[in-house]
C-alpha cells in the first residue's frame, strides 16, 4: 500500500485506510523527532499511488556487480560481527539518500512504528520536531507546549550543535535522532546555539508525549481560541467538535493557533480549510515538473464561514500549518498574525514494504491558491508580531495579544 506526505517535519498515518497524509511546513527535515524520536518531513503526507515518475530513463534494474564486491570484502576482511538485516537496511537507506533530498527516507520496521506511533500523537521523547536548515545544521523546529523541550527553554530556530557532548557536524537526521530518543526518565544534554551568538547547554528528561492534537475556549466571552499543535488522524473530529461547541457559546470571531505546528496530515488541513471556505475555493495544487496533478478545493461544509478570524504563525509553523494559513489568507477568510512561517512546500509518499518497512519518497510540490510554492520561504505574516527575549521570560505572549485587540475590533 502507498501513501503520501507533503510537512514538515509532518505526522504518522492513523490507520490503514490512509487517505491523503502531507506535512507542509519545515524546509528542513522535518521529523516530528524530539517527538517521538523519529520525525516526518516538511511537507504534506499523502496515501495514494504517485503520479509518472520523471525518471523513465533510469534502467529497470541496477547493476549489483559492485555493492556485491563490497560485500565480499566485508564478509572477508571485517573484523567484527556483520547482521545481514543492518546490511540490507544501509542499502537500502542509502538509496533513498542517495537522492539528496531530504524528505525521500527508508524506515525500517522499528522506525516505521515510531513513525505511526508520532502521527497519532503517542511517543516517548522530549517533545520538539527536529530539522535542517538550508546549511545541513541541525535545528529545533518547535518545541511542543507543555513537554520537556519547551519546558527547559528550547525554542524553533535552535541550532543543535552537539547531543551528550557527541558534535552534530556532519550528523544526518537518522543519527540525530537515534541519540536524541530513548526511554522515559533518561536524560539528554543539548548544547544549543541560538541566534548564532549564545552558546546554551540543556539537559532535559525524556517523557511519554500523549496529546489530543486540538484545545479550544471561549476568551473575552465572544472570542473562540483554537490551538493545533499537529495534523493527525484526531485533528478533524476535534476540530468540528471545537467549532460546534464555540459557537453554541457565543463565538463571534476565531483566534487559530498554529505556532510551532510541524504539520501532519494533508487531509486534516484540507478538512480544517473547508471549515471557513464556500463550495468551490482552492485549499492547495500539487505540481509534478510543473504540471498541476491535483488540486484541492472546499466543499462547502463551512461551520465558521464568516466569523471574522485571525492565525497566529511563527517560524516553527509548517507544513500541513503552511497549507491552512496560505488557503484561508488566499481565500480572504482570515488575517496572519505572529512572525513568518517556516518554509516547505514538497510532498512525499509513504510505500510500504512487505516486511513491515516503509519507503517516504518526495513526488510533488505544493502551491497556495494565490499560485506560490513556499519552500524555503515560508508565509510572511500580514501584521508582523515578534517575540521578544523578555517576553519569553517574562511569559508575556504580545502576538496572541495582537490578534485578540484585533477580533476584539471585529
């Protein structure tokens, strides 16, 4: 079975009857990692069967001559142990990487359910999505509200510079992970480079994330906040729920929060844009070689259709977030608030293998209905609200603030 992701660093696939799965969002591997340990990739997640490959070209076979002389010559020479399933999972990591992209990625068994087990909200780790930036250094992308990550200070835009005093110079995503992750109660230290000037150093306990991927409530009587810190298989119950239950309230207006959102399910921002949008608007195009091979649009199930409505964004806002933000800013149904998001607009599938492995490879790019593609880019928000050192400390949030004076007004 296949399925596809374009988001960041995305999320897992419910169930087996995946629908279409995209992170759009970190222009860096985005993995949803200090998850669960294992992360996505920035971008949408899809399940479905890709489009023609541009690569017709490419023999139907490779020529193995080679890699079976290296073989040879470890099985000889090696001296130590060799396992013949560590040696098929390099081969076959190694050809996915050989792509030089970021988000095309073998998982082996392990690794597959860490993944699933992420998408779905449950894992063990110190809760923050783990990326690149377009130098290959390792970045926190966001850290999740109320996990260890956040809790000891890290913050998106984090550059990782070693993990237990081992450097990340040269140390691929995978590698990071592996040393990132581990037990509950088990500690990790991080030593973090943030604004390329402060040299900081974080130890931090690993804890069991579980969290349902949307929060409401009524402020100021009349204002509906809605936070998302993910798109997973939960998120569209959630969010009908959410806006079922603001309106019966009294809510005139909606504050969507997806600040430091990795991103997740293609069908969760689809459904989540449909909220706002009439029949007939264009959420996100897929593009293969630049041809549209898809195109999303509203189906007119618009529980919040006119309610006056602000999001809230920042540079750790990806993938699945990017699709949401660029369709209802598009469309003319809401007004971004905060600092620009992170940037990826690529969308992969997800392949499984028969021996319970999956293959993530990157078929498409993603564009906004206004015609952009935002890899690497990102969506400049429509008022720019920055987040201060002193606001951190002080626990003061002068973005959230801005778009309730905003609604407030409405």
């Amino acid at each position: 079975m296949s399925a596809q992701t374009d988001s960041a660093n995305g999320m897992g696939r419910g169930s087996k009857n995946r629908g279409i799965l995209k992170t759009a969002g970190l222009c860096v591997i985005i993995l949803f990692v200090f998850l669960a340990g294992l992360g996505i990739g920035n971008g949408a997640i899809t399940f479905g069967s890709a489009a023609d490959s541009a690569n017709k070209n490419l023999p139907d076979d490779l020529d193995y001559s080679s890699v079976e002389k290296v073989y040879d010559i470890l099985k000889a020479n090696y001296d130590g142990k060799l396992d013949q399933e560590k040696l098929l999972d390099g081969l076959k990591a190694g050809l996915t990487k050989a792509s030089g992209d970021p988000y095309t990625q073998y998982f082996n068994p392990d690794e597959t359910k860490e993944f699933d087990d992420e998408l779905n909200g449950t894992f063990t780790g110190i809760g923050a999505e783990l990326g690149q930036d377009k130098d290959g250094n390792l970045i926190i992308v966001s850290p999740i509200a109320g996990f260890p990550a956040e809790k000891a200070g890290l913050r998106p835009q984090d550059m990782i510079a070693s993990i237990d005093g081992t450097t990340t110079n040269g140390m691929n995503i995978d590698e990071a992970i592996s040393r990132i992750r581990g037990k509950k109660d088990t500690k990790v230290t991080l030593r973090i480079i943030r604004n390329k000037s402060e040299d900081l150093s974080f130890t931090i306990t690993r804890d069991e994330i579980r969290t349902p991927s949307v929060k409401w409530e009524l402020a100021d009587g009349k204002v509906g906040l809605i936070s998302v810190t993910r798109f997973s298989p939960d998120t569209s119950s959630l969010m009908n729920q959410a806006a079922l239950e603001l309106k019966d309230k009294g809510a005139t207006s909606i504050l969507l929060d997806l600040r430091s959102n990795p991103g997740g399910r293609l069908d969760a921002a689809v459904d989540m844009a449909n909220m706002w949008l009439p029949a007939g608007k264009t959420i996100v195009q897929e593009k293969r070689g630049g041809v549209v091979s898809q195109t999303y649009t509203s189906d007119g199930g618009a529980i919040l259709r006119g309610l006056p409505t602000a999001i809230l964004i920042n540079s750790g806002s990806a993938s699945a977030s990017e699709i949401v933000a660029g369709a209802l800013r598009d469309n003319g149904a809401a007004t971004l608030y905060g600092e620009k998001s992170y940037g990826k607009g690529s969308v992969q599938q997800i392949i499984d293998l028969p021996n319970g492995s999956e293959v993530k490879i990157t078929i498409a790019r993603w564009y906004r209905p206004n015609g952009q593609n935002i890899d690497k880019k990102g969506i400049k928000p429509d008022h720019e609200v920055k987040m201060t050192e002193d606001d951190y400390k002080q626990k003061r949030d002068p973005q959230k603030d801005a778009a309730l004076e905003y609604l407030r007004n409405k």
